[in-house]
C-alpha cells in the first residue's frame, strides 16, 4: 500500500500543547521510546501530571506566545521532531484568543524551532479552513482551497500558511496534519457532556442526519502524526488523516449509543431532530456574535452540526503509510472506558 | 479654542518662559482649528461638559479633572486628556529651539 | 467669482494628481493642476517638524478614523502631496498582489510585467536609490536585531538622489513629475481647494472651487473642464465625489496599515534626524516591522503613549527611537462625507485577526529591539507594561485591546477601486467612474488592497498606467 521510504525518529521530541487532549495521547504514545520528550504545558500542575506518565518526560511550564517560554522549550533540542498540537478550539473571553494562541504561537514555535536547527516540524491543523463540502458525496482532498470556517477556521487557515512559508524559506521541514472531528481519551468536559447528551436521548440530530463526517480517533491520529514524522517523501506537504470513510450523522450517533450500551450503559431510545434551518440560524448568529469579539460555544458547535465535513485520506495512506486500525465503535468504547476509569458519571 | 481648553494647555504646559508658553497655546489653537470638523465638534462637546463639571467644584480643579479622564474606563474620555497631553507635549518639544536637535 | 477653463481639471498633486498631471500636459493637453494645500519651496520647511505639520500636513497631521480602537492617521496637503512629507521608502507592488487583483477585480492586462514596464518608467523619472554609504545606526538597529533572530531584513532604497558627497535629496513630487508637468505646459492652482463637482446627466462639467489668498481671505472660482481627474487621496477623492452626488461604490472598503508602535531605549545615543531604511520583511505580507520618524516631540508622544512614569526616558531621548509594526488588515473602513462640513467621516473597524496580528507585530518588534541592545521598550499601549526583558514581552499579547492599544497609520488607500465588476468597485478597470463619461480617479483610493509596503510606486505605477490609457482615449 505505502510507497513511502522512512527516515528514523529522532531520539527526542519537542510537544507543544502536551497537556491537550491530543498531547495526551501522544505523549503516552512516545515517552518509553525516546529519550527525552520536552513538553510545552501551561501550569506546574499540569507539569507535575504529566512527569509521572515517564522519566523520559521533561515538561516546560509556559505560554506558547511566550518567546522566551519557547527558547527554553528548544534548549538543547537540536535534530529533535516537533509536534505543535497547541492550539485553542473554543476561546474562553475573546475571539482574539483563537489567532493569539493559533496564529502567533504558530509563528513563535516555528521561529524557535528553526532557531534550534530542530528536526521536522508535524503541525497539527484542522477541516476548519476548509469549511463545509458542498455536497454530502463530496470529500475534501489535499487540492482542495482554503474556505475558512468563521474565526478557528481563519486562524487555522492562517496558521497553515505560516507553515508554508517556514518551509519554503529552505531552513525548517514541516508537515501538515488535518484531522477533522476527534475523539478518544483525555477528553475534556465539554466531550463528557456529549456522552450524556447522546445517552439520554438529548443531542439533536440537525437537519435529517444524512450528513457526513470524518471523524478521527486520538490514537490513530498519533498514529499517523509518527507516520508524519518519518515519512521521507512528506515534507512540505498538507494531509488529511482520518479513522476512514465518512459516516452519516444519524450512523455517528447511533454507534455512540451503541458503544455506551456495550459498555453497559442503559441508552435512552429517543432521538430529538432540529430542523436544518436551526443549524443556518446558529451559524448567521455565531458569525455575528465572532464579529463582535464575543465566541458562545453551544452557537458554534449547533451552526456545523447540519454540515457534511468529510475527507478523503488517500494521500495520507501512500506517502505516510498512514492506516487507521481503530474503528469508530472501538474508539467510542476505549473513551467511555477512560471515563469510567477517571470516575466520571456518564 | 474655549476657555477650558486654553486652561487645560496652560495647565500642561511645563515651561515657564512666557514665549515658549505661548507658541505652545496657539500650536494647539491652530492644531484644533484645523482639525476635522466632526472630530473638534466632539471635543467641543467634550469640553463644554468639563467645564461644567470644573466650575461645581470649590476650588475649581483642573489637575483633578485630568487625572480623572486619565484612568477613566470609557475610552472616549481617556482620549480627551491624550489630545491636548499630546498636542502640548509635542509642541512644546518641537517649539523650544533652545534644546531641539 | 473666478472663471477658469481648462480641458483637463486635476484636483490633487500628490503621487497620482502629478503623474496624471505629466502624462497629460506631455500629450499635449492643456491640464490644470488644483491643490488644496499650499506651494512650499522644497527643503525649506523641516521634515516632521512643527512647521511641517502645520503647513504640509492636513489637520495638523492629526485625524483619526473612528473605530474601536480608533486610528489617528496623517496625510499630505500641499503641492506634491504626501510625497513632500513621507520617508521615500520605495517599494513595488508585490507581484503575487497584483495576480490577486487582476483575478479578484477582472482587470485583464493588470500583471506583474505589465505593472513593471510602469515601474522601470516611473523609477527613472523620479530617480529611486539605496544609501550611497552605511545606514544610520537607527537603521542598522533593525538588521542587527533581524540577525541576531536569523530573521530577514531588507534595506529599501528610497525615493532620494545622492551627491557626490552622499548628501541625499528626496525626490518628491515638486523636485520631479510636477516641474515635468509645468515644463510640458501645465499650469497650477494651489490653495485651492475644490467643494464640489458639478455634474450634469452622465457629464461633469466643472467644479467649484474655494481659494485662499495670501492675505487670507477667500474667493469663489468656478472652473469648466472637458475632462476631471480626481486625485485628492483615498480619504479626499471619495468624499469630493460623495459631496458632488456620487456614491455608487465611492467611500467603502476603506483599507489601511493599522500600526503599533514601540520607543526603544538604547546605552548609546541613535540618530534623529532621518526615518530607517531597514525594515524586516521576515513577517510579510501580514506585517513589517520598520522605524519612524524619531525627532524629540515623537519620542515623547511614543514614550507616552504607555502611560508610563517617561520623564526619565524622555530626559535621555537621544538613546530613544521610534519603531513599528504596521499589519495588512483584514478589515474594512468607510469614507462618508457630512453634510455643511469640508472634511467626512472616516470609520475603520478592526478584526479580532487584525488586533491579535498588532500584538503579534508588537512582540516581534520588541525581540527584534531587545535582541540588538535595546534595553528598555515603551508600546503605544495604554497602561502596557514597559518591557526590559524578553520574558515580559508576553504580556503585549493580552494589554493590546480595544480599549487599549494606541493606532496610527499614514497608509490609506482602496476606498474606491478599479474592476470590470461594477459590483466590486467604483470605476472601471482604468479608473473613469461609473455612469460619469468624463470623471476619473486616479490615485491611492484605486489600489485594491493596502499592499502591505510603503504604497507610493503602487500609486504611482497604476497612475502612470491609467494616465497613459487615459490620454489614449482623449
């Protein structure tokens, strides 16, 4: 399947947002192959946690728009790959936030990076500069253009061109990853609410579910993110990376059920449907609310909910040798097993 | 200018040399003659409300009345105190020949 | 009243009013040039002075588009436009833009080697070079700093000619294209300024006219013309088309380099007396980083812009300089003319993209400056914290605000635009306003986008190109 001819990873590693729900994942993933896995963290409390996953762990407490944060998250890190999964997805006062943290620090890791003389940058992107496709059939491929999805798309999409330009300056190999809608351990709250939202029968269905969406399991997302790291023929390049073909709304929700009952969990049978107008309607007032530097998180997630978001990740199987092991049913199963094993009520 | 604007500029002008003092009263006179019409009619505005507030007080206090548009949360205000700081601290840099590179 | 007849009316004398003005008068037209501002003896006034401000600048130097935060900007207003009271940078339009604009605006011939054929031209007749010798160290200051971060840094030749002595001399408009222009026959009407035209049907077919005598009184003077060319700016050429009953298109998408400033504090005294040619281009297109006129009155405004205790700073001023982080903007502004008053309304709203891209530019400039030997930073940020060292610099990122950060720009332009859409832009693809058969634009306001580099070659080249079109159709 793969044409792709690998280089070695490199001994250490430098993670950006290793604290996220991602840099969870992926921290897990490295710290007993490496020697040295530096993590960017936001507080001592997150540093303390993450020291005791390995003794190769060495987390650095600072902002990533911080560059004097960044210069000591590359001391010493010559050669090393890079995976800048900091980001923020839903800004907490002002939309301002999403380009501080995704726009300059984007800049401000690449710029250390290079200063480091690092080893290959893995950026994390996003379907968010992409948009919706316009058809339910129609997938996103690495040809298609930037059509940016209010201010996280914008950012995002910005971000990537930053990305670009790093690399064509000669100094910094990049790779691009875009993984669209994920899911999998170390999820946040808001991921939690969802489960119980789906449970009890009360997430809605927008429009008539036949929707698509990709969506993508943490694990294989760090799976293809060490693809990334290695795979000779990726520099420079921007690849969407996903569990596999894309799932109708209606399917995505019905699995859910089916993985928390599996887990033993009584699921409610109902499920409540929003006319696909309500989905525009919270897309036109979140536009305006963003234009206002003000961000409500239940407008934006209900405005992309009518949406087919949906890629194509034939690229990403050839020349990264990516290939997703963990289904949509598996993956649901292993995040509400993390659930139970962090005590939290579903 | 109004009354309480040429109070305000003598109140922020450091100098001491009457000469120095003056081109700095009509470098701003002549800054907000000229300046948009919409803009000096705000500050007009502005000011005519000042000098109400000025004149309630017992003594009238015009040190007061800037510090207080200088930490003021609505900006329009803040930007009334940077106006004629700025106009008389640029003008009386720029006029004193004395020290001008 | 004053009758005047002229074929060809040019109101405005800048970058675009005196290229338009050259092409015309050397076609063998008969053109007059009206200037709001007055006629200075080049060299005689000194740059960025008081006497420069009042005389040469409008409004003192001194407006602001309203917004939240507003942006204080400066224009030229006198014989030769902002031209006499810039820096002379000189800069292309950046070729992957005008690809853009040809594409976005369906300008058919608007590529990068039609525009640099324009360019080659109007760089020989103005006469654009690099320093003869070093750059000052308030240049150099920027390339260290560049350096140091492995960043890179350009210096920009200027709009200047040397002597043989390396004495520069800027090439503005009255030492180049408007003795040109008065050579080929031209003949010029300063403190002049026009209120409206007056239109008739699809036709204008004059304009009238305020002028200020040297006593400073006023006459009424009506002028006829076959032909107008408004080149008053992208603030001026909207509003006098809005006054004159023409608002199709004309006064939106107002666009600017919204810029932040930082004083810098160094151990040894820096030059005062010139603008640096070095800027870092390591950020473009979203922003450039560059230096600003630093004569003492700037330091002290800069320095308290923080709101900081400066009275030290300002004391030792000689080892304090100017520099900035001006962005391309993703937002819009508006031009609107008020009824009973000479000067419009200008609005610009910035973008939470445009803010975080200010802080941005912010805290680049202060690594840049720290990292050449600055030792103490002040931003245009009100209440913002003075930075001496690097770890400080993020705390820009959250002061600048909108109620916060301090702005200024002396860059606008786009608030009319070229297009073959009617939709998309306010004249045609050469600059002739729509529905008007003989009234052009053609000036700052046409560009269709801030261009991200000083923008006087990209006036400049497409006033050239629009000119010559122009004196091909008369």
């Amino acid at each position: 399947m793969t044409d792709s001819i690998d280089t070695l990873p490199s001994p250490a590693i430098v993670i950006t947002g290793a604290a996220g729900w991602l840099g969870q994942n992926l921290v897990r993933a490295v710290a007993p192959n490496r020697e040295v896995v530096r993590c960017l963290v936001q507080t001592a409390d997150e540093a303390s946690l993450l020291g005791l996953v390995s003794a190769s762990v060495d987390p650095v407490v600072g902002d990533v728009r911080d560059p004097a944060a960044l210069e000591r998250l590359f001391a010493g890190m010559t050669g090393s790959t890079v995976v800048h999964a900091a980001a923020i997805i839903h800004p907490r006062r002002r939309v301002q936030e999403l380009y501080d943290v995704n726009v300059g620090g984007t800049q401000l890791v690449l710029d250390a990076a290079r200063r480091a003389a690092s080893g290959r940058v893995v950026h994390v992107s996003s379907n968010s500069p992409f948009g919706a496709n316009p058809t339910t059939s129609h997938r996103f491929t690495e040809a298609s253009p930037f059509n940016p999805y209010l201010g996280y798309g914008r950012s995002k999409t910005e971000a990537e061109t930053l990305v670009q330009t790093a690399q064509a300056r000669g100094d910094l190999e990049t790779v691009v990853l875009r993984p669209p809608w994920f899911y999998g351990p170390f999820q946040p709250d808001r991921q939690t609410q969802w489960f119980r939202a789906v449970r009890r029968g009360r997430f809605p269905l927008v429009g008539d579910g036949t929707n698509r969406r990709s969506m993508i399991f943490t694990g294989n997302l760090v799976h293809a993110i060490l693809r990334a790291e290695v795979a000779a023929q990726a520099a420079g390049s921007a690849y969407w990376v996903a569990d596999g073909p894309a799932l109708d709304m209606r399917s995505i929700l019905a699995t859910v059920r089916e993985a928390l009952a599996l887990e033993g969990l009584p699921v409610s049978g109902g499920q409540p449907a929003l006319p696909r107008m309500a989905g525009v309607v919270a897309e036109h007032l979140d536009t305006m609310i963003q234009s206002r530097d003000r961000y409500v998180q239940a407008l934006h997630v209900l405005g992309e909910l009518k949406d087919t978001i949906a890629c194509d990740i034939t690229r990403a199987e050839h020349e990264l040798g990516y290939s997703p092991e963990v289904d949509l049913l598996t993956g649901m199963r292993s995040s509400i097993r993390w659930c139970f094993d962090r005590g939290a009520a579903l | 200018m109004l009354m309480l604007e040429r109070r305000v500029v003598a109140e922020l002008t450091t100098s001491s040399d009457p000469a120095l003092r003056g081109q700095v009263e009509r470098w701003v006179e002549g800054s907000l003659d000229d300046m948009a019409e919409v803009l000096r009619l705000g500050v007009i505005l502005e000011s005519l409300m000042f000098s109400i507030w000025v004149a309630v007080r017992r003594p009238p206090d015009l040190q007061g009345l800037l510090g207080w548009l200088d930490v003021s949360p609505i900006p329009l205000l803040r930007s009334y105190a940077r106006l004629f700081r700025s106009l008389v601290l640029f003008g009386e840099l720029e006029l004193d020949g004395s020290t001008t590179s | 009243m004053r009758h005047v007849d002229a074929e060809v009316l040019i109101v405005g004398s800048g970058a675009g009013g005196a290229t338009t003005a050259m092409v015309l008068a050397q076609a063998g037209h008969d053109v007059l040039v009206v200037e709001e501002g007055p006629e200075i003896e080049p060299g005689s006034l000194t740059p960025f002075g008081v006497d420069e401000m009042g005389l040469a600048y409008r409004h003192h130097g001194s407006s602001a588009a309203l917004g939240s935060p507003p942006v204080a900007y400066a224009e030229g207003r006198c014989v030769g436009g902002s031209t006499e009271v810039n820096s002379g940078l000189w800069h292309r339009l950046p070729a992957n833009l005008a690809e853009e604009w040809r594409g976005r605006f369906g300008l058919d011939e608007f590529s990068p080697e039609v525009l640099d054929g324009y360019a080659d031209r109007i760089e020989a007749m103005v006469a654009v070079n690099p320093l003869p010798g070093p750059a000052p160290a308030s240049s150099e200051v920027l390339e260290r700093g560049a350096t140091q971060l492995g960043w890179r840094s350009v210096e920009f030749p200027r709009a200047f000619s040397y002597d043989s002595a390396g004495r520069g001399t800027k090439q503005t408009m009255s030492r180049t294209l408007l003795p040109r222009a008065w050579d080929a026959g031209a003949s010029l009407l300063a403190d002049t300024a026009v209120t409206r035209l007056q239109v008739t049907g699809n036709r204008v077919v004059g304009a009238q006219c305020r002028r200020r005598r040297s006593d400073g009184t006023h006459e009424d003077v009506e002028i006829r013309a076959d032909h107008v060319v408004v080149c008053g700016g992208a603030v001026q050429s909207p509003a006098l088309l809005q006054r004159s009953g023409i608002r199709r298109g004309i006064g939106r998408g107002l666009k600017m380099h919204p810029t932040i400033k930082v004083a810098a504090r160094f151990t040894d005294p820096v030059d005062h007396q010139d603008v640096p040619m070095h800027r870092i281009t390591e950020f473009a297109p979203h922003l450039a980083i560059g230096g600003s006129a630093s004569r003492r009155g700037h330091v002290a405004l800069a320095l308290a812009d923080s709101g900081a205790d400066i009275d030290e700073a300002l004391a030792d001023w000689r080892r304090v300089f100017v520099y900035y982080a001006a962005i391309r903007s993703d937002a819009g502004g508006r031009v609107i003319a008020l009824p009973g008053m000479r000067a419009p309304l200008v609005t610009y709203r910035l973008t939470p993209g445009d803010l975080s891209r200010l802080a941005r530019g912010a805290v680049h400039l202060g690594e840049a400056l720290l990292a050449a030997g600055a030792t103490e930073l002040y931003p245009s940020i009100e209440g913002g914290s003075v930075v001496r060292r690097r770890e400080d610099l993020v705390r820009w990122w959250d002061e600048v605000d909108r109620a916060r950060a301090s702005l200024m720009t002396v860059h606008l332009t786009s608030s009319i635009r070229m297009s073959s859409t009617r939709s998309l832009a306010g004249s045609d693809p050469f600059g002739k306003v729509w529905d008007v058969d003989n009234l052009y634009v053609n000036d700052a306001s046409l560009l269709g986008d801030a261009p991200g580099v000083n923008p006087q070659a990209a006036i400049m080249t497409v006033a050239l190109r629009n000119a010559e079109h122009l004196a091909s159709t008369l």
